[in-house]
C-alpha cells in the first residue's frame, strides 16, 4: 500500500501496546512523548493538582490552552503528590506495567523522590528510563538550571548566527525555542533506539539526553571551523532579496541552478564570468552576486519573482507568516494539520511531519481533563476504593471523576 492511499483509519499506530509514564514539564519531554502518542502508545502524564505550567500559557479558553494541548493531546492525565509516600508508592506500583518513563527534571529530583532509574531498576528491568536535562546528568554544569534561551546562548548557537548577520554585534533575542523541540526528537529517537535494543537484550536502560549537546549539533560547520586554521572566506549567505512588494528567499543549490538563476536575471554571460564561473569564485564574490540579482528582483513583483524562479527550478518562497504557511495547499494535501477538542471547544495541531503506509501517524482527537485517568489507574496498581479514597484534597476530586 502507498502511502498516498492508505487510510489511516484502518491502520495501528507503531507504538501501540507501549507504556509511557510521563512526568515531563513544559516543552522538550512533553514533546518526545506527544510522538510517542501520536503513534500509538499509552502515555500516562502525571502532574500535581494544580496542573503544570503550560496548562496557563495562551490562549486560553474556558481555562483550557492550546499550548498546552499542542504538547499533550492524547495523553491519559493523573493527578498523584509525588512528595507524598502514597503517591511514590502508586507511581512504583504503575512503573511494574510500564515499558518507558520519561522525565526532565533538574538532575537529582527524581533521586530525591527513589524514582530514579537505578532505584526503578529493579522493579521493571525492561524499563527504558530517558532523562533530559540542560547540560546532562553528570559533571560540573549538572545542577544548573535551564532553560531553552540559556541553552542557545550556551551552546556557541546564537553567537554563530550573529556572525551571518552582517554589520550586527548584539545577539537576537530568542522567540522560539528550538533546544526544547530538538532535544525532544534526540530523545524520541534514542527511545525507538532503546526499545529496538530491548527486543534483542530483555533488557531496558537509561537515556541521558542533553539539551546543550543538541543544540550543538546544529553547528555542524562552525564545530569544524572552531579546531581548525581555515581562512576566511566570503561564504555564500542566503537571506532575503527585495522585490516591490516583499521579500524572497532563493538559493542556490547546484551547478544547473545557478545557470538557470543568471537565466532568470537577464545576465547568461555571468555563467562565464571569472567573478561568478566556479563555486569557488562565487564565494569570493557573492555580495556582488546578490546585488546583480536584486537589481533584477526590485523590478518584479513577489509573485512574478517567484513564478520567474519556479519555471526554471530555482528553489524559492515568498517570506510567510505561520497563518499563511497553514494556507499553503500543501498542507491541507498532506492532511497536516488535526482538529482536537477540549474544555475550549475547538483548534488545530501540527501532526507529525512524516507519514507511513503501514502504520498510523497522527494526533488524538480529544484533550484528556486534569486527573481525568487517575482513579481508573490506581485502580488498576490495586488499591482499594478505601485507598483510592483517602488521596486528600483536589487528587481526591480528580479521582472519583
């Protein structure tokens, strides 16, 4: 079956039958385990009573976010005081059911709570223990607190993108944090790794995934650059070309692209030009070459740039919002985006970016309520309904829900 026509109604997730306890905060682990879910596994998330911090980042509706639904839709929710004896015990107790658990805590929380893998171990020795934290579980930045503009300013990531962006000293304020949603997929990945290991060992193990070593991972040129004498160069950049009503992006990719590109520009005589003829000309004297194709593109509207660009398979975009980016046909085509439902009514999240003609990949049509799931799994660790009954307070409302 292709994947173009398979239907994924009749389709199983990969992970299905899986086990996830969750107690992941914020983005990176809730992250990992939100793919987990989209591909089938049971992903329990634990939280306090009062719900963690996303459940307030906007929008909010009806006490209800989307953020936070974003990061957590088709998970079963409990409510347990892991600083509570009763609490740990139901956790070790639902640990014996389950194959992954997933937690980013600073380094030495769950020890503190014998909910450590070494601790856990023993009880579940098939349990795949993955841990994110800032710097890692050992050494000298251990214990530091993190967060993901901390982790880019530490990790040589925003000082290298300062150096593309010419005539600035000052680093970019961050917006968007991309060591939450890279360490995320590393640990994603590392897990799958982990689990296909199991298959052949019996036997799970512990995952330590670092923030700082993700981010990184992202410098693949300047971590050569930075153990070597290399001479400078003028590196081509690519950013954006003015047109009269916007801005594009165009790059160039290969040989056959540049020809097509001086096609396009009106100059076919720059093909041989000793300023622009090898790549390695082209480096040297790329500010010039951007200069001959922006006096081409200041004359052209945004959509006849493009429609100029996409006849001769110059890869290119207009620059788009995200609201326009969600528009693009394309989208829509690769059924990429899921209507969830929640306390709020209704809204829209990103599937996973890949799809498979044997399995099915995408997001639970529905946000579980706080504690919704609690009193159904300390059920099933045993307890009675006289224990069930004696979780104090908001735990207790949540589970008799």
């Amino acid at each position: 079956m292709t994947i173009a026509g398979n239907d994924q109604r009749n389709l199983t997730g990969s992970f299905a039958g899986l086990r996830v306890l969750d107690f992941s905060t914020t983005i990176a682990g809730p992250h990992c385990t939100r793919m987990l879910a989209d591909m089938g596994a049971e992903v329990i998330k634990i939280e306090t009573e009062e719900g963690e911090t996303m459940r307030t980042r906007p929008p909010v509706r009806n006490n209800c976010s989307t953020a936070f639904g974003q990061l957590n839709v088709g998970k079963n929710s409990i409510v347990l005081d892991l600083k509570s004896p009763k609490g740990v015990e139901a956790v070790r107790r639902l640990v014996a059911t389950a194959d992954v658990l997933m937690e980013n805590f600073r380094p030495g929380v769950m020890r503190r709570l014998k909910l450590d893998y070494t601790s856990l171990h023993a009880l579940n020795p098939k349990l795949v223990y993955c841990s994110i934290s800032g710097y890692g579980q050992t050494g000298p930045s251990a214990e530091l607190p993190a967060y993901a503009p901390v982790i880019h300013a530490a990790s040589g990531y925003e000082m290298a993108h300062l150096a593309y962006q010419p005539g600035r000293s000052r680093p970019d304020y961050c917006g968007i944090y991309h060591a939450d949603v890279l360490t995320g997929v590393y640990a994603f990945g590392a897990i799958s790794a982990a689990l296909y290991q199991r298959a052949a060992t019996g036997q799970g193990q512990h995952i330590d995934v670092s923030m700082l070593e993700s981010m990184l991972s992202l410098t693949l040129n300047e971590l050569q650059w930075s153990q070597f004498e290399v001479k400078p160069t003028q590196r081509p950049m690519f950013g954006p070309i003015e047109t009269t009503d916007g801005y594009v992006m165009m790059a160039i990719a290969s040989e056959k692209t540049f020809q097509s590109l001086m096609q396009v520009i009106g100059h076919p005589e720059w093909v041989s030009d000793p300023r622009f003829a090898r790549y390695s000309d082209r480096r040297d004297n790329w500010v010039g070459l951007m200069e001959g194709v922006e006096a081409w593109s200041r004359t052209v509207t945004t959509a006849q740039c493009l429609a100029a660009f996409n006849t001769h398979g110059v890869p290119s975009s207009a620059y788009r919002t995200v609201s326009e980016a969600l528009r693009d046909p394309q989208i829509a085509h690769r059924g990429a985006l899921a209507e969830v439902e929640d306390g709020g009514g209704t809204f829209k999240v990103l599937n996973l970016p890949f799809r498979m003609s044997g399995a099915k990949v995408s997001a639970a049509p529905r946000m579980s309520t706080l504690g919704e799931h609690t009193r159904a799994y300390l059920k099933e660790t045993g307890l009675s309904e006289d224990e069930i009954a004696s979780f104090a307070g908001k735990t207790a409302a949540a589970a008799s829900s």
